[in-house]
C-alpha cells in the first residue's frame, strides 16, 4: 500500500514538473528577435527595441529521484543561437560538473546524483555563453538558482525525548501532565508533508493527548501511586495532517504518579510487651514501636504520644526523626512491690495533614504496649525522706538529735542496719545506734564554731553490706546565749583640757557571738566601780549603742591625763550575761578651734601582751643580730690567722705527715732534717751559762753523742735546764704580749717528756738498765735500711759495757 502511494506521488510531482517545463517554452519562444545583449547595451537599440538575451525561468528538480537516467532540469538559451552551434554554453557554482551537467550546444542541464532536500533545499549557478571559435562571451554571465522540489519523506521525530513527567495521584481528569513535540523535516511551505497530529498508541485508558499541541492530560481521577506508581504512555506524531499516506513517530513518556498524604499511619500490632527491671534509672529506654504509613518522604513524617493518665505520669514517648520509630522511656523510678504491670496507650498521628483528604478518614492510629517490671534485691530506703534535724548547742554529750529509718523495699523485708559515713564527720561529733538509727551527739557542741553539720547517715541490709543507701543529714546547732557581749573594738576617745559639759567624746556599739532569734538587745551602764565618776557620763541610745559625754567643765592634764571609764554591757539573754569594757580617754591640749594639738604619751596604754605577728618579728630581729655577731667574730679570726708572724712559728708549723714507709739511711730526702735543728739554738746552748765541758756533762760536747742523747730523753742529775727554761719563759713572753691571739691559741708543744714522770720510757732502745741480756745484733742482717739502728743499739751497748767496767 504504502508503495503504491509513493508510486502516486511521483506520478503527480513530474506532471507538475512538465507543466512548468511547457511554461518555460512558452516564456522563451515569445521572445523577439535573435539578439542577445542586457538593457542599456547600444547593440539592444540598433533596431530600435529592446531585446533580451537570457531566457529562462526558475528550475525545479525533485529530491529523493531513483530513476535510472539523469533527471531533466531544464534548458539555458541564448536568443542570439540560431541553432548553427557556434555558441557553446557552460555553468559554475553549486554541483557545476558533479551534480549538474549542461549539454554545451543544446544548454539542457540534467541532475545526475540523488537528491534530498532536508539537507540542501536549492543549489545558486551561473550561466556563460561563448563562442566556440574565439572562446569570447556572447552574453554577459547570469546567475540562476535550482531549487529541490519537496516530497513527504522524512517522518515526524521527537527531538527531546525521552520525556518523563509526573503528576499528584488522585488528581481530576483533564489534569495536564506535561507536552510532547515531534518535529518534521519536510518543507512545511509546501503542501502538509510537515503537518503533523498526535495520538496515544499505549496508554489511553489513563491519559490523553491533544492532537495539536502535544499536551498529555489525566484520562481518569483515581490514579493510586500506592497501586502503581508510573506508568509508560507510547505517543505517535504523524505528518500529512494524519490524512492517509502520511509518516509517523513514536515516542515513550514516563509519567511518575507523585505521593500525597492519603494514608493514615498504621501500627502492624494491636499491643507490644516489654520488660524491665525496676532500678533502671530515669530516661531508661525500654523498647521501640513504630506505625507504618504507605505514603512516602515526608508524608510519612509522625510524631507519637501517650494518651492515658498512667502512662504520662510513668513514661514518656519520643520519635526518633531518622527512623520514624517511637523510643519508649522511663520517666518516673518503678516500684515492683508497688506495681508489677503497666499499659501505655501509644498514639500514632502524622505531621502533616493533606485538607483535602480529611474525609477519608482520621490520619492516627492506636496501640497498647505492656510494661513488666522485674524485681531486683533493692537497698534499703530512708523514709520518711526528711534531711533536717536541730539540736541545741548546750546539749550533753550522748542527748538524741532525732532517728533515722530505713525499710528494705523487698519482699523479704531484711533487717537494716545504720552506720555514719565517717568522711563526712571525722571528728565523730555524732553517733548512731545501728539498730535503732537513732543520732546523738558525740562531742559538746558550740554554735560559734560550728552551726551547721552536714552527714551522711548509711543504711544496709543485715545479712548483706553491699546493699547500701545513704541520705545526706543536715544538723542545725541551735543557739543558746552563752557568749557575753562585749565592746565592739578597744575604744579610746581623745578630749580638750577646755572642754564643755555635755560634749560627745565617743559613741560605744558592742558584739555578740551569739544569734538570738528575737534579734540583739543590749544594755549600757557604768560600772559599779565608776558610781562615783564626776568626769563623764553614759547615755544609752536604745539602738544597741551608748553615748559618753563630758560632764564637768574643763580638765587639766598635768594633774590627769589619762581617764579609764569602765562600761558594762548586759544582753537580753535568756540568761542576761555581761561584761565589762573600758574606754580610755586622753587629756589633750586643742587650738581655739577645738582641734587637738598634742597629747601626753602617757595617754595610751600598752597591752602587756604582744600579738603573735609582733613576737614573730621580734624573734626575727633576735635571731638576725646573733648572725650577723658571729659572722663578724669569725671574720675576725680568720684575718689575725693570717697575720701570724715567722717568729711565732713552732714546732707544728714543720710538722709534715707521711703516710708511705721510709727509705731507711738511704733516703736521705725524704725530710730535712735542718728544719728540726733549727729549733734548737745551739749556739746559745754552747754560749749558755749552763755549758760546761764535755766531762761535766754539759752540751757543748761531742755532737755525735748529742745526737744520740736526745732521743733517749734520759734526765741526769748532772743536767742544767737552764737553757730551756730561758727559752720557754721567752716564748711565753711572746705569746703574752700578742694581744691578737685568744688563750686557748697559746698552746705550745714540747720535745722533752719532763722530769717525774710516773711512767717509764716503754721503748726498747731506752732501756736504762745494765742487766739487759738482749743482743740486737741481728739488726744488721735486716738490710740497709736498718743499718743506722743496729749501730745505734751497738754504740749503746759498747758504752754500758765500759761503764760496767
């Protein structure tokens, strides 16, 4: 079928081609005369007309040609050929020589490739005609234009697809949902190929389209995005106004069905059953329910809540925005002895409410949730939960400042036992009966020092210390007056020798440590010792203060300068307690103007105790003095140490310490013996009046047995120690005359042993007697480090011998 009508249309566009072929004939055999030439050319006016040289009409050459021979165009025509073939034509342009060839003699142009008319809708060329001999133009170049003739080939198509729109469901029929546009690439100038008309292939029975403008409308009002929630809409574009023989296209459109809130929230259960144990604390999540809704995004959007009394007061209910689930907690502690089961009624209802589906139905829903409680060994509880007790301060030690009770909440009912919780009260100044929770006092009790107590009262199962509760106690201390007032500060008040009767010298206020309820009321008088004072007078102002005035004429203050008034202060008790205060007044000389000028000193009294800061820095001076004493003395010392001149050099200034072991003879090094020589002056030894000869046994004698003499340290009765003597009395005389040096530093060193000595001499090379039978011979094969001494004991022993003899 479809054949046969393109076969139709080919049928009438080359019948319109030939008669707009025969036009053209016809438009060209009218013309006069064989000339050829523009207007305005001079050879156009040789014969005194104008003539034309180019003639020919528009061209027309139909697209999509399947033909086997080249298609015929048309003709290009001089009116200067006679026909001779002299004239040769030829064209330029657009498809000149590939898609348009023209016979050079006759000027036929035949098309010889396909053409398409969507794609090039008309070619521009420009015709020449020359001579064939001198290849001159005859006629002056003409520009002409192809045009491709339209035919209905190319189909209707939907440029912007694929398309997707959407619409509310349950919305009213007609409801647009969106439009559609096909798009036809024929000429649309000629005839209906480009018309084109829409129609739904799939999908009618739920939306419709306008056959003009594409636009798809809702077919019915009951559209269920909860029973299905899109849908796919074929929709055809058919061109030639939909008349028969036209081309269509199709395209998918999918309509999503939107959500609005048509459905109420719905719990999949009637009731719920949760458990928990019965000292779960506050806030305690104890389970989650949650309500479906079939809607979806934020019509599913809840909120939940508790619709009995019950379980408002026990729980609360909250919702969880991520989940849309509602947390069940604890709001008030559970009791299981009080209550073993609790039913809350839970309410679902949404958000947000649609007005315009309010009729069908009401958007909540309800439940019944189950709460068991579990029963748990609980600690005992104080009760009744009161945490203030009072006690008056002068109560004895042991008096009952109130009970404490506690009751095992369990079943059971286990004895309790109290305790108090010694971190809060570490000076024991409360006990508790363990048995009965009875508080006593502990201590005697002093509202000045303390008037409050805050402890912590333990209570515990008998059977079972780990279950304990504690309550915090607070103690009030009650005031009794037991504190007596006393005189606000230790008032003095100066006064002028010319003062006048009646003047105010000082305004007395008084303290009391004590607190009465009914607020401080004190008294003011003289005391019974000041009866007699003519001088001043008290005046109680009834405001808890006094007034002192003068009430004489004038003082003098060598004769007084000083005046003690003794004041006694009485409390409102009960009992009234008193104490007596003194206001010392000084005497002073003042200008005219009554402005005092000076005092006698004498006026003040010291306290005869000083405060502990003043003892403090007393003992400070005391101790910075005796420092700096001592330092200056040992300064001191150390200066005259050094100061000591060479003449009061003795023996200890050459003492030297070895403690390695001598070399013997042979170390004759190791010590200077001239600094032990040079102690003694031997010249005034041998110049002394005590030196005798060598057989009197003075010094002066041989020095080899000096030198064996002295260590021996034998007195003879032959000896004169007159020598020493001088020399001793001479460095006692030094030692006296240096005032520098301290007593105890005049200590002097001897290298005599002395006479009567009740001890004697224990060395072996000392023995005195003759009888010794000892024989140190042996000293010489010991080596030559005792080679001196085997000579000594031998020197020794040839001299006993000769005195023997």
């Amino acid at each position: 079928m479809a054949k046969g009508l393109q076969g139709f249309s080919w049928t009438m566009l080359l019948l319109f081609c030939a008669i707009q072929e025969v036009g053209a004939w016809a438009m060209h055999t009218a013309v006069e005369g064989p000339g050829l030439g523009q207007p305005g050319d001079p050879a156009l006016l040789a014969g005194g007309r104008v003539k034309r040289g180019w003639v020919w009409n528009q061209f027309f050459v139909v697209e999509e040609y399947t033909g086997t021979e080249p298609l015929y165009v048309g003709k290009i025509h001089s009116d200067s050929d006679e026909g001779d073939g002299s004239i040769k034509y030829t064209i330029s342009g657009e498809g000149a020589g590939t898609i348009f060839l023209i016979d050079e003699i006759t000027g036929d142009i035949h098309a010889t490739e396909r053409l398409d008319r969507e794609q090039k809708t008309f070619y521009t060329l420009r015709a020449q005609a020359r001579d064939r001999q001198t290849d001159q133009l005859l006629e002056p170049e003409s520009e002409f234009i192809i045009k491709v003739q339209d035919i209905n080939d190319s189909e209707p198509r939907f440029l912007e697809g694929p398309y997707i729109g959407s619409v509310a469901e349950l919305s009213p029929i007609g409801t647009s949902v969106m439009q559609v546009m096909a798009s036809d690439a024929d000429d649309p100038t000629y005839g209906s190929s480009a018309r084109v008309v829409y129609s739904v292939l799939e999908g009618e029975q739920h939306f419709t389209v306008d056959s003009k403008t594409g636009v798809i409308r809702t077919a019915v009002a009951d559209l269920d995005r909860e029973t299905q929630d899109r849908y796919e809409v074929v929709i055809r574009a058919t061109d030639m106004a939909g008349q028969l023989g036209g081309l269509s296209g199709s395209t998918t459109v999918t309509i999503v069905v939107t959500d609005v809130n048509d459905n109420p929230p719905r719990f999949p259960q009637k009731m719920y059953q949760f458990s928990i144990v019965e000292t779960a604390p506050v806030g305690t999540a104890i389970g989650r329910v949650k309500a479906e809704d079939s809607d979806v995004g934020e019509n599913t959007d809840m909120t939940y809540q508790v619709k009995d009394e019950e379980g408002v007061e026990m729980f609360k209910v909250t919702t969880d925005s991520n989940t849309q689930e509602a947390v069940i907690t604890v709001q008030k502690p559970l009791d299981y002895e009080s209550k073993k089961v609790h039913t809350v009624v839970v309410e679902a209802l949404n958000k947000f409410v649609d007005p315009r589906f309010v009729d069908l139905g009401t958007f909540r829903d309800q439940t019944i949730v189950r709460v068991s409680v579990l029963d748990v060994d609980e600690p005992p509880e104080f009760r009744p939960p009161s945490n203030l007790m009072e006690v008056q301060e002068d109560a004895h030690v042991g008096s009952v400042v109130g009970v404490v009770t506690a009751l095992d909440p369990d079943t059971a009912n286990h004895p309790v036992r109290y305790a108090i919780d010694r971190s809060t009260d570490m000076e024991r100044i409360f006990d508790i009966d363990a048995n009965t929770g009875a508080i006593v006092t502990g201590k005697v009790l002093d509202r000045e020092t303390a008037g409050w107590h805050n402890i912590t009262v333990l209570a515990m199962e008998a059977d079972n210390h780990s279950q304990v509760s504690r309550a915090s106690l607070r103690i009030r201390i009650l005031d009794v007056n037991d504190n007596p007032p006393e005189l606000a500060t230790p008032y003095e008040a100066a006064v002028c020798e010319d003062a006048k009767p009646g003047q105010l010298i000082q305004t007395i206020s008084v303290v009391d440590r004590d607190e009465p309820q009914s607020g401080h009321r004190f008294y003011f008088t003289l005391a019974p010792e000041a009866t007699n004072n003519h001088h001043f007078s008290l005046l109680d102002i009834k405001d808890n203060t006094a007034a002192v005035h003068t009430q004489r004429m004038g003082f003098n203050r060598q004769e007084q300068d000083v005046y003690l008034l003794p004041i006694l202060v009485v409390d409102s008790g009960p009992p009234a307690l008193s104490s007596t205060g003194t206001l010392t007044i000084r005497i002073c000389g003042c200008d005219s103007n009554g402005a005092i000028q000076s005092c006698n000193s004498t006026a003040y009294v010291v306290s005869a105790t000083l405060s502990p800061g003043a003892l403090i820095a007393l003992l400070v001076c005391v101790l910075i003095l005796v420092v700096l004493i001592l330092l200056i003395l040992t300064l001191k010392r150390h200066h005259k140490s050094h100061l000591t001149s060479e003449d009061d050099e003795d023996m200890r200034d050459n003492v030297i310490k070895y403690n390695d072991e001598g070399g013997g003879e042979q170390d004759t090094e190791a010590y200077d013996m001239s600094a032990l020589r040079s102690l003694y002056d031997f010249s005034e030894i041998k110049g002394g009046d005590g030196g005798g000869g060598p057989g009197e046994g003075g010094l002066g004698g041989n020095p080899a047995s000096e030198l064996r003499a002295l260590p021996q340290w034998v007195q003879s009765p032959d000896l004169d120690f007159s020598v020493f003597r001088d020399y001793i009395c001479r460095k006692v005389e030094q030692a006296d005359e240096d005032l520098s040096v301290p007593p105890y530093d005049s200590f002097q060193t001897y290298a005599f042993e002395g006479s009567d000595s009740p001890v004697p001499s224990l060395s072996s090379i000392n023995t005195w007697s003759s009888a010794s039978e000892q024989d140190f011979s042996y000293l010489g094969g010991w080596g030559p480090r005792f080679r001196q001494l085997a000579a000594l004991y031998a020197g020794r022993r040839g001299e006993e011998d000769t005195e023997e003899s």
